[in-house]
C-alpha cells in the first residue's frame, strides 16, 4: 500500500472514531470527587446538529444500516484492508451505541482480516487502538500505538493529538498520574485534551475543573450529535452523584434523555434516580422495560438490586441470575473488558471468592485508582482486610480521590477491630461525598 492511501486509511475513520470517543467513557467511566461546589459558568446548552440522528432509534437503525452496507463493500473488494477497516469502524460505533460485546467482537474480527491485508508498516493501527482502549486492552493498544507512530510518512496534527491523547490514556490506567497529566494538558507539539482532562480531572477531586473542562469540550464541537451531547450531560451527572449533588445529577440525567430520545444508557441513569429517590415502583417499571429492551446485564443488576430493596428477594435473584449469565458469557468472550463489570455483579449478588478473581485480573491490567479500590472491596468481602489496606493505602500518596476508597478502608479497619481508623476514613469519604455511607448507595450502578 502506498503511503499516501496509508494516510487516506486513516482519514476514513479518524472523523467517526473521534466522534464515538466521548462514548467510551461514558459507559465504561467511574468517577469519585470532593463534596465543594464551586460557582462556575451556564454549560453552553448547544443543540444537536442537523443531519446526524436525532433519537436513539433512528441512530441504531443507521448504525446498522452502515454495518450492512460496509459489509457488502468489504466483501466486494475482499483483498483490500482499508474496506475491513471501515468495516470494523461500523460495527465499532454500533456496539458503543448498544453495549453489545457480539459488534465488538465482529469488529475486532474484521480488523484482524485488515491486518492480514496489510502490507508492512501499515493498516488500521488507530482503529486497533481505540477499540483496545474501549476494551481495555493496555497492552495491545500501546503497541498498536507505537506502530501507528513508526510509520513512514509523519502523522497529521490530528493524529499527533490523539497519539498524544492515547499515550497518557496509558499513563492513567497504569496509575501513572503526573504523567497522563503531561500528555492530556498539551504541550509544544499536541494540543490538550479536553474530554480527557475532564475525566482526570473528575477522579483527582476536581469536580469543577472538570465540569468546566466538559463545557470547553463541547463548546468546541463544530457539528455537535444528539448522542455526544448526551453523553456528556451523563458525564455531568457522574460527576454530581459522586460528590452527592443527587437532585443535578438528576436534571443532568434528565437532560441527557431530552437530547437524545428514547437512549437506552440515559434512561438507566434516570431510573437509578428514582430509585434514589424512593420512587422505587416507578423504577422497577423502567428498568424492567429497559432489561427487555437492551438486555444489559448491568440494567439487570441495577433491578435486581431495587427488588432486594424492597424485599422482594425472587425477583432478585431472578434477574441477578440473568445478568449473571450474561456477565459468564462476557468474561469468556472479551475477558479484559467484562472484568471490571463482572466483579461488581459477583460482590452485590454472587461469589466472593469468584469477585476476587476478577478483581486480581483487573486490577492486574489495569493498575489505577478505580480497579485498586474495586479490589480491596473483593478482600473485604473475603474476610481479609490487611490486603485491603494494602491496596488502599498507596492510593493516599497519589493524585486519585475516592469516597468509596475510604469507605471500603473503613470497613477493613471495623474488621481488624480499629475504631479510631474506620471513623477516620468514614470521615474522609463523607466529606468527599455525604451519601457515600448511605444503605441506598447500594442501588447506584450507573455514574459511580
């Protein structure tokens, strides 16, 4: 292939990938900030662009509509990579639409049939990358991102940028926080990351920073999608419910609705909030149309848990069950991006032995604040509070803030019989977030 359609291969999905960008973290991102709000600026309330889908249905029903006809191209000219590659950019964006972990796997299966195409030192090494990033893939994403850095001819600025971007995404994950910091901030040769600056921003206590940082993002936007603008409101209300702003990260969530009607990922958020808020049949009733509809195991989970609230244990297990075996599938399928999920659903409905598994394998590959804290929550729930705090207590000498990292120290020193330690890391997590201790936190599984 010759280096100038190299380039062109990149330019065919760099627009659509950055586009879906926002979209990873929304559903895969967990957030914890401090509980001071700080005055800041009206977000810049834009509406969505012409041209692009305007509800969810009319989004899914394009995705798929690009799947099919990206098929039938690549099957048309079988010997060329750049068409697999267009082909797994397609099933990409539907699955960040549906969660659907069959679409990534269809879509890491056409970038394999690309890679085989590909002469040397070229192919979908950008595509590769993003997908790894969504399915947690540090490893493989860095090496994709090295190659695509290696090649002939020099990267675009874009391409420099979300190099840039991806080279501290690396960084954060493996809890190297001072220096994701350096390549999200921007420097002589890449510009800044906004979105990214807003997620490390939200989990190093900085709820405001960031909430500015999402408003520069989207002030930015040229041509902003009813899904993008969404996911940012989700964003938004992440941030409040983590510092306990329960009734905005309600209107945030409600919003998030209104922009893109009939989206599966929003209405869950907002019946979490019903929830909350001791609407609980009311949330029932949603999250049970919703379980139909999207067959998310975390919906499931998230119902299960509003049934065992109010009692009603055989409904619980009943969708506990069911999300279960969706998580079993997942594990087996794409183990790395099902892990963190995974653990969550075992800790609140299954085997504690089983969520420590998954938590040694997740925090293994991805060694940051988040996976460190789900972790020590699986040692708690196995009786074994020094591992507990063994994995806590380096996160106090790092930049990462965490409400539910105290909490869950807190319990380990209640297990070791230390009163003045549990109450002084309750302290700290109320002080980050005064619901972090609440028994209906328990019915979050969105936004945390």
């Amino acid at each position: 292939m010759a280096p100038s359609n190299q380039r062109r291969g990149t330019v065919v999905v760099r627009t659509a990938l950055a586009v879906l960008a926002i979209l990873v973290l929304a559903v895969l991102a967990h957030v914890a900030l401090p509980l001071a709000v700080q005055p800041r600026l009206p977000p810049p309330n834009r509406m969505p662009a012409a041209g692009a889908p305007l509800t969810y249905d009319a989004a899914l029903e394009q995705a798929r509509e690009r799947v099919q006809g990206a098929g039938e191209v690549a099957a048309a000219h079988p010997d060329e990579w750049l068409h697999q590659e267009g082909l797994a950019g397609a099933w990409i964006a539907l699955a960040r639409l549906t969660g659907d972990f069959d679409a990534y796997a269809q879509a890491q299966a056409a970038l394999d049939r690309a890679f085989a195409l590909a002469p040397p030192r070229a192919g979908p090494h950008m595509t590769q990358a993003s997908l790894d990033f969504t399915l947690h893939r540090l490893g493989h994403a860095e090496a994709m991102v090295e190659a695509f850095a290696h090649y002939a001819v020099p990267p675009e600025r874009e391409d420099v940028d979300e190099v840039a971007g991806m080279r501290g995404d690396l960084a954060f994950y493996r809890g190297r926080y001072a220096l994701a910091w350096r390549w999200y901030s921007g420097g002589k040769t890449f510009s800044p990351s906004l979105f990214r600056q807003a997620v490390y921003q939200g989990r190093t206590g900085q709820a405001d920073a960031a909430l500015a940082s999402i408003d520069a993002q989207e002030r930015e936007m040229r041509f902003p999608q009813a899904q993008s603008l969404a996911n940012l409101e989700l964003q938004r209300g992440a941030l409040e419910l983590q510092r306990g702003d329960w009734p905005r990260a309600t209107t945030h969530f409600a919003k998030a609705q209104r922009l893109f009607p009939g989206y599966w990922l929003a209405q869950a958020h907002s019946a979490q909030m019903l929830a909350l808020s001791g609407h609980r049949a009311e949330a029932i009733a949603r999250f049970t149309d919703l379980a139909g509809r999207s067959g998310a195991p975390e919906v499931m989970d998230a119902l299960a848990a509003v049934y065992r609230a109010e009692g009603d244990s055989a409904h619980a297990e009943l969708w506990a069950a069911r999300a279960g075996t969706i998580w079993a599938r997942r594990v087996q399928q794409i183990p790395e991006a099902a892990w963190g999920h995974a653990v969550e659903h075992e800790l609140a409905f299954g085997d504690p032995a089983r969520a420590l598994d998954l938590a040694l394998k997740d925090y293994r590959a991805r060694p940051y604040g988040v996976s460190a804290v789900t972790l020590a929550s699986a040692y708690v729930a196995n009786r074994d509070p020094a591992e507990a705090l063994r994995i806590l207590q380096p996160l106090d000498h790092t930049p990462f803030v965490s409400a539910d990292g105290h909490a869950t120290a807190a319990q380990a020193y209640e297990l070791l019989g230390d009163a003045k330690g549990a109450e002084a890391e309750r302290r700290a997590a109320l002080k980050i977030n005064p619901h972090c201790l609440d028994r209906d936190t328990a019915l979050i599984w969105f936004g945390h």
